[in-house]
C-alpha cells in the first residue's frame, strides 16, 4: 500500500549513477544531482501524478510551491533538461515535461531563492499486488500496478527469498499496468518478496517489494462416490448421505451423472470435497419447495440451494436451479465459530431462477471468502454475484444476469445489478458479458459492479476486457442513479471516515490526531491516512497499528504535517484498475458509464469504449452533510469530507454518450471555510470523444454562493486535460468556477458544422477560475475557439494561450509565442487596493525567415485595461541568448461610446485610441543565465490602456518567467 516512494539524497545519487551508465561504461560523476536544501523555505513535494512520459504533464503538491519555482528533468540517461512549470500557487504546482526527454523513468528537482528541493521520479515501475499472492510452482503470477511497462524498454521481475536468494523469471508485460511471469517448476515453498522494473533506471528503477508465498502443491483425495437421480421426487437424503461420506474420508468427489436431482432443502459440502456433474443443462439440482427457507442457527440471511461448509470446495459442470422464492444459489458464508470460506472454486454452473426474498439474494453469495475462483458461469439472479470483505477473487469469462424484478432492493428501485462488492480487495472480473435477462419483461440490469465502503475499503481490484449490454431500466425508475454501470462509491458515513481533524507527525510514520479522536480498536489494513488539507495535501498511507489517538503508517510522508494540517482516516477505494471495458447502453438507459463516485485514490480507468448512456465518466470528491462518528465535537458534526485525489483518465474512447465530469464540492456548513481539499491530480489524457451529450470534459467546483474565493480555491485544484480529440463536440472542455491549477494543453478540438455561433465554445473558461494553461491546442470548424465566460475577473486569475495555437484558426495570426487572452483589470475588494494586473510565464520564439533583423511580438493582442494616473510596476525573470527591447505604449482619451463613470474600469468601452508612447526597457543577453528586470511606469492621465510589445532579434530564444504587471503602492 505505497503511494509515494521515498527517495532519500543517498538513493537519488545511486539511482541517478544508474541512469547515466550505459553497458559496458564506467559510472560517472553523480554531481549533477543538485545537493537538497535545509532551509525551512526550501520547496518539498509532498505528492504527485507519475504516469508522465516525455511531452506530457503532471500535478504536486508540496510546500513552498510558488511562483519562484524553477525545475530540471534527468532523463534516463542523466540528460538534463529545464522543466516546463505552467503554475505554482497555494502549495500546487503543474508542470509539463519537454518533449525533446527521452522516454523512461525520469528525476525532477525544483529549487526556489532558497535551494533545491530532494528529488522526485515519473514513471517509476510500482508494483501494487499480485495475483495470486499465494502461488504453487509453475503457476503463472500476475502483477498489477502503474509504469510496469514503458515502449523501448523491457520489464523484469525478480523473487527474494527469506533467506536473502534471488531469482529472476521471465517476464511478460501485457500493458503499463499489468505484467505477468511463470514460476520455475522448481520453485521451493516458502516466502518470497516480489519486485518489478520497466526496465528503465538501472537499479534504481526497481518497485518496491510486495509480499508472494509459494506453496507446497496441493494432494487430490481419491475417494469418489457416483449418483444418479433417484425416482421418489426428492434427492436430497442421497446426496447429504454422499458428502457426509467423503467428510469422514477426510474429502473426495461426488460425481453427478446427467439427469434432475430434486432438493427440498439446502445441501452443504464440507471441506475438501468436489460435486462434479456431466455439464451444464444436463446434470440439474432442482429446488422444490419455494425457497429453500430453512435458516442457519449462525445468521438471519436465507440460504442457499448449495451452502459452503468449509475451504477448498469445489462445484462444477452443472446446473442449479431456484424456484419463486429461492434466496441464492451457492452461499458460503461462515458462521461465528465456522471455517473460513478459502479455496472456493466454482467453473461451469449455470445459477438461474434465483428471485430472492431479500435485497441481499445472489446467484453466488460469499461473504470474508479468500481464494474464489467463478470460471466460465452463467449467473442469474437479482444480484448475479455477492461478495463481502473478500480477498484475491478471480471472475472471469462469465455470463452476468440481472432479473431485476424486486421492488424496493435497496440496489436502486428494482433494478438488478450485475456483481455486488463491499470491502473486496484483489478481485479480477474480467472478460465476462453483462446484461439483463429478458429486458422486454422487465427483467433488467441497472447496475454492472458497485464497489461500496460500508464494510471496508475497496482497493487493488481489476475490472478488465467485460461486455455490458441491455442496460435498464424497462420501465420507469424513481432514482437518478440507475443504470450507473460501475460505480465506485463511499458508502455511509457512519464507519467511513473514524476521523476528521488536525494531525502532527512526531516521526515520518507516526500521527498524532489532535482533535478529541478516540479511533477505534484495530483499523489495520482496512484503514487509510488522508492528508486532506494544510501542510502535506494529497498524501496517502496504509495504517499498519494505532492507539485512541496515535496512527502507525506503512510507510514515512516525505512532508510531515503539522499543526495546521486536516487528516482523514478512512476507508477509502484506492488503486482500482479500470480498464478495456466495452459498455453499451443505447437509447441513454445509463445514467452514468463509469463513475468514481467519492474518497477515489489513485484509481486508472483507461482504454474503455462507452457508447450510449447519459453520462461518460464522473470523478468527484467533496465535503456533503453527514455525522461520521457521534463522538465528535459539535463543530465537526455538520460534514463529512471525500476527497479523490490523484486519479487517471487514459486513452478512453466516448462515444454518444455524455463526456468527463470532474467535480469538486463543499457545502454550507457552521459557518466554516472548507478545510479539505476536495479533488486534485486529476489527469485526463488520450480520450477521444464524438457525437456527445453535452460537454466533452468538465471541471467543476460546486460550492455555496457565499464562500469567499480564496477559500474555494481549495476546491478543485490540479486538473489535466491534454492529448484528446474532440470531434463533433459543442463544447469541448469547460473550466467551471473556483477551479485552480488546469492545464489544458495538445488536444484535437472539431466543433459540429450545424452549430450556431452561440452554442459553439471549444474552450470555455470561468472568470473565477485561476492558473489556468491553455497551450497548443487545435481546432476545427469554429471561427472563435477561446470563450472566457462573462465578468467580473478576479486578482488571481490568470489564463494564457501560447505555443502555436491561434486564437483564431480560420484566420490564423501570424504571431507565435505567448498570447494572454485573459487580461483584466482588478482590485482588492477589501481594502480597496489594485492586485496584479497580469501574470504569466512563458517562452517567445521568433524564428521566422523575417525581412530585416528583428520582429515585434506583442505579449498581448488585447490591451490591459489601466486607470489613468496609476503607477505600475512590471517585473519578470527572463533569460535571452540576445539582446532585446521592451515597449510600453499607452493608449487614451478619444471619442468614446459612452463616458466612464468616476472610478469605472474601461475594459468594455470602445474609444479611439490616442498613443501616448511610453518607456523602454533594454533586455541585454544574459548567456542562459536568469535575471530579474523591473520598470516603474506611470500611466498618462487620459490614458485607459497599456500594450507590451517585445522586440525579440530573429532566431532568438527568450523565456520569461513570473511576468507581473501590478500597482504600486
């Protein structure tokens, strides 16, 4: 359960000698590793996104992340090489790594005026969980995780054993999530730690181990008994008389030949016993009277025609059916002093006519099951599967029914669902079909799989390559949420979240909770550390032990919190693999194709096909009214905070259904500012999108009208959206209110040839939103593809557009560089101040085979709207490889539409110009050195508008950073 791994200096270097050594040479010096601050003001990163190859961006958080921020990138062979930042405010930095890096695992190093920061490494191979964890000899092992393959590169395994002996196997990638080996046949019993590498960063590229134990092969019992159906009606005695015969043998099979076996009550199968029959469809076990309605002394839940009485059983090749009332088919669910359910195998069963008495009825029921295997089935129930607190289940090549006909299920309004998970861990459900049993009857399926918090936290599950079709529902529902087809949710509130409040670290894994917490007795392994606001945002850790008021942590936080720090212990759904999933819902059956509902960590959904439907994906995170634990202060009582960090939306494909949603939320509560960070990290990056219902990607802050904006900046922070085609998509991405830090860079933005102009916005940005890139986007089919929505503009934001995009593709400007289509005019509305009038970073390229020696590149093609008779300052760090000027022209007092009011901004009122001129600035050549260059300007009395334009020599490169032009006092 690692999210970050920590990389001490003395790591670093190794890891960086690795990097720069090709075969057969000699390690060279490591110096250019820059030594790490102790200064307290020095930057730390505290967390990030990973999946980042060369050209694409990623998001941090940390401390001491602020627009001083400079960064480099050691590629995979120590090259060096300046890192782009787009924006670093509030402890939030996002960055893009140039494209000209060779692929492979990279460090980053940030320094600010006061020293560097230790480094950081994208796309290091991060082994999560194998499958299984428990192996034999010979057994083929999957490994899950993130980075475990990378193009050019190939992807190694090794086995550690206790005693310090290291094997290395052959190993298979399947894709950058996924990797697979054989072990040797030789392979002796015992416990071993797993490792995996992409290949790329020597020694120092290898994950972090995860645990694997090979097994002694297991002894088939060769006692067999063989029955056929009697002729009385009833097989129940023969078959109970059979299986008690093979517990006392200590196991064995008990072969079914072809042929009705008729049960009037439930049949348990002990341990170490197999019931095989001749097929599906030709050996039947018949449930005769209703359902089945005897009740185990252990629990009030109604049985199964099959109950599990014990580990390693087997059930295969036949079928099973229910009647009206039957509850599931094959239950295992273990008593209060019972065996546990492990080694349950069930591999060609056709479960069908399972109606249920219960919300809780399945065709498959297991509840704390460890080592299940469903291979090959066809389920049919009101739920087709049930699975409760289970570990290392494998689903896969099944036929998934939702009958759907219970009223009132608690599954939302009568809808069937196709698996139901609570508190699983290291499940697969892979390549099966989903769909309903007779739609036209009102036998539907509103649900694929719903993961749900209520009995643990979801993490290190897989849902892969799975057909869903013939969604519901058939007839009218009163819930919205019908037909979510996978849903990863947060469940109650009560036993979710056990705290809520401030921390301190007395160690890099040790927290104390600061605010009355009384945790409970034991939240080993089902509990995480949140690090949802203040010092140290967006880390995450697995709780290993803990007292009322002291968490132990799996591993050590790089940035340790402190008093002002808000921490979440929760159970939370992290690092799912959601991936190659083809859902189809036509006609708009589903709500939503895929959502990660709340408390979503680190999850990947990548590769799938959603066509049909209302909705493509959600991801959100928020603060919603709820009590957690009633043990609380009453200030804490009135919410309940489920972030979702870090999450990644890859290479999807959209298609007539709804777009990307992500949405972050605070409400109204005792008067509080919100002290969580709700979602952060976000990437969305590959998608293709066409023919959508509404917007392609959304960004979004729901939050009271009232909440002050620097306070809801803590919302929604860190969001990329780069590489997705838009085609034939209104709206391509919109930037909502209160979203701070997106990047929105490299996409294929196509508008519909029907749309009228006021439908038509490739990219819409929200006034209040800040620190938002727009960079080398293209359009299509759109005379206007930049739309900033209405006023009024506020200090803090800042929008840019540069690269190569034009502002206006169907009459391409010849201008290239940074272009700021956002400017504005702002004031603190407190105490009456002017704040900054703009701020942006960039880089200016003039290489055209211009007449003359030089080109004047005007930083804006808009003017600033100034007041007359202010005083500015302008400042920025530059870098130019010649000498350049900079040009201040103000622009004033004509013949205007209308006459501003006393104390107005002008931004909207059109006057003919008059130029006042202005001051020069001489930028000399610095020779790739930094330096700060400042000009006091005073702006005419009659003037309304300033332009900077920047005369850059041909073939020049200049890259400014931290550009502000802002009131004096």
């Amino acid at each position: 359960m690692m999210t970050i791994r920590l990389i001490p200096r003395a790591t670093a270097i190794a890891l960086l000698a690795a990097l720069t050594t090709s075969p057969g040479s000699a390690a060279p010096d490591a110096a250019g590793l820059y030594p790490a601050s102790d200064d307290k003001n020095a930057p730390q990163v505290a967390a990030w996104s990973d999946i980042c190859l060369p050209g694409q961006s990623f998001v941090a958080s940390g401390v001491n992340l602020d627009s001083s921020l400079r960064g480099v990138v050691f590629g995979p062979r120590g090259q060096r090489t300046e890192l782009i930042i787009h924006s670093a405010e509030n402890d939030i930095l996002s960055a893009t790594v140039p494209d000209d890096v060779p692929a492979g695992l990279l460090l980053v190093q940030l320094r600010n005026r006061a020293g560097w920061c230790e480094p950081f490494a994208l796309n290091r191979a991060s082994a999560w969980w194998s499958f299984p964890d428990r192996a034999r000899s010979g057994e083929e092992v999957r490994i899950f995780g993130r980075n475990l393959y990378i193009e050019g590169f190939r992807p190694r395994t090794k086995l550690t054993r206790d005693n310090g002996e290291t094997l290395e196997v052959e190993t298979k990638a399947v894709d950058a999530f996924e990797v697979r080996f054989r072990l040797p046949d030789n392979a002796p019993p015992g416990a071993y730690v797993l490792s995996a590498t992409n290949g790329s960063g020597g020694d120092g590229g290898w994950s972090d181990p995860i645990k694997l134990s090979v097994i002694a092969p297991s002894t088939a019992k060769s006692k067999t008994i063989e029955l056929k159906p009697g002729s009385m009606g009833d097989d129940t005695d023969a078959l109970a008389k059979a299986l008690k015969a093979l517990e006392e043998a200590g196991g064995g099979t008990l072969r079914l030949s072809e042929g009705l076996f008729k049960l009037k009550a439930p049949l348990q199968i002990p341990a170490d016993c197999r019931i095989l029959g001749a097929g599906m469809g030709k050996t039947v076990l018949q449930a005769t009277n209703g359902a089945v309605p005897l009740k185990n002394a252990y629990d009030d839940v109604l049985p199964g025609i099959l109950e599990v009485a014990g580990p390693r059983v087997e059930v295969a090749d036949l079928t099973l059916r229910g009647t009206a009332g039957t509850a599931n088919g094959i239950r295992a669910v273990p008593g209060r002093e019972g065996p546990k359910v492990e080694g349950l195998t069930v591999r060609s069963v056709d479960i069908t006519e399972i109606w249920g008495a219960t919300k809780r009825n399945a065709a498959i029921r297991v509840d704390a099951g460890r080592d299940i295997r469903v291979l090959n089935c066809r389920l049919n129930g009101h739920v087709a599967g049930r699975f409760y607190r289970c570990r290392q289940v494998l689903i896969r090549s099944c036929d998934l029914m939702g009958n759907g006909l219970l009223v009132g299920s608690g599954v939302h309004d009568g809808g069937g669902a196709a698996l139901g998970m609570d508190g699983c861990r290291m499940t697969i459900v892979e390549g099966c079909d989903v769909h309903g049993e007779d739609k036209a009857k009102g036998k539907c399926i509103d649900r694929f799989i719903s993961f749900n918090l209520h009995l643990g936290s979801e993490y290190h599950n897989v849902i892969r390559s799975n057909r869903v079709y013939d969604m519901g529902p058939a007839a009218a529902r009163s819930s919205f949420n019908v037909g979510e087809q996978i849903i990863i949710e947060r469940g109650s509130s009560v036993g979710t979240i056990v705290y809520q409040g401030r921390c301190r670290a007395s160690s890099p894994t040790r927290l104390e909770m600061l605010d009355d917490p009384r945790l409970k007795a034991d939240l080993a392994n089902d509990y995480f550390l949140v690090i949802a606001g203040g010092r140290g945002v967006g880390q995450i850790a697995g709780i290993v032990s803990n007292t009322t008021d002291t968490i132990e942590l799996a591993r050590p936080l790089r940035v340790l919190p402190n008093d002002t720090t808000v921490a979440l212990v929760a159970r939370i759904n992290y690092r799912n693999l959601i991936l190659d999933n083809d859902q189809d819902a036509p006609g708009g059956k589903a709500s939503v194709n895929l959502t990660l509902y709340y408390a979503a960590h680190e999850n990947i959904v990548a590769g799938n096909y959603c066509h049909g439907g209302r909705g493509g994906l959600r991801l959100g995170g928020g603060e919603w009214p709820g009590r957690p634990e009633p043990v609380w202060p009453k200030q804490r009582q009135a919410y309940t905070a489920y972030p979702s960090y870090f999450n990644y939306c890859l290479h999807n494909r959209l298609d007539g259904t709804g777009g990307i949603r992500v949405s972050g939320a605070t409400q109204e509560y005792v008067g509080r500012p919100p002290t969580t960070v709700s979602v952060l990290g976000a990437i969305v990056r590959g998608n293709q999108f066409s023919d959508l219902i509404g917007r392609g990607v959304e960004v979004a802050t729901h939050a009271p009208a009232a909440l002050a904006r620097s306070e809801a900046k803590k919302v929604t922070a860190g969001v990329v959206v780069e590489d997705n085609a838009f085609d034939a998509v209104y709206g391509a991405v919109t930037i909502g209110q209160r979203v701070q830090h997106a990047v929105i860079r490299r996409n294929f933005i196509r508008m519909p040839t029907d749309a009228s102009a006021e439908h038509v916005r490739g990219i819409a940005i929200s006034p209040e939103a800040s620190c938002v890139t727009i960079r080398d986007n293209r359009f299509e089919g759109i005379a206007g593809p930049l739309r900033v929505v209405a006023e009024p503009l506020f200090p803090d934001t800042v929008l840019l557009i540069d690269g190569e995009t034009p502002y206006c593709p169907l009459k391409p400007t010849q201008q290239r560089g940074v272009e700021v289509v956002h400017w504005f005019d702002a004031q603190d509305k407190v105490s009456g101040k002017a704040a900054v009038v703009m701020q942006v970073r960039g880089e200016l390229r003039e290489t055209d085979k211009g007449r003359g020696t030089g080109k004047a590149i005007n930083i804006q093609r808009r003017d600033i709207a100034v007041r007359g008779g202010d005083t500015l300052r302008f400042h920025w760090d530059y870098k130019s490889d010649a000498s350049l000027t900079c040009a201040f022209s103000f622009h004033g007092t004509g013949a205007t539409t209308r006459k501003a009011k006393p104390g107005e901004l002008t931004r909207n009122i059109r006057f003919s110009t008059r130029n006042f001129g202005g001051p020069m600035l001489e930028c000399p050549a610095m020779n790739g050195q930094w330096r700060a260059a400042e000009q006091i300007l005073k702006v005419p009395a009659e003037a309304h508008a300033m332009r900077l334009t920047i005369m850059v020599p041909h073939a020049t490169t200049f890259r400014f950073d931290d550009l502000r032009i802002e009131r004096a006092e």
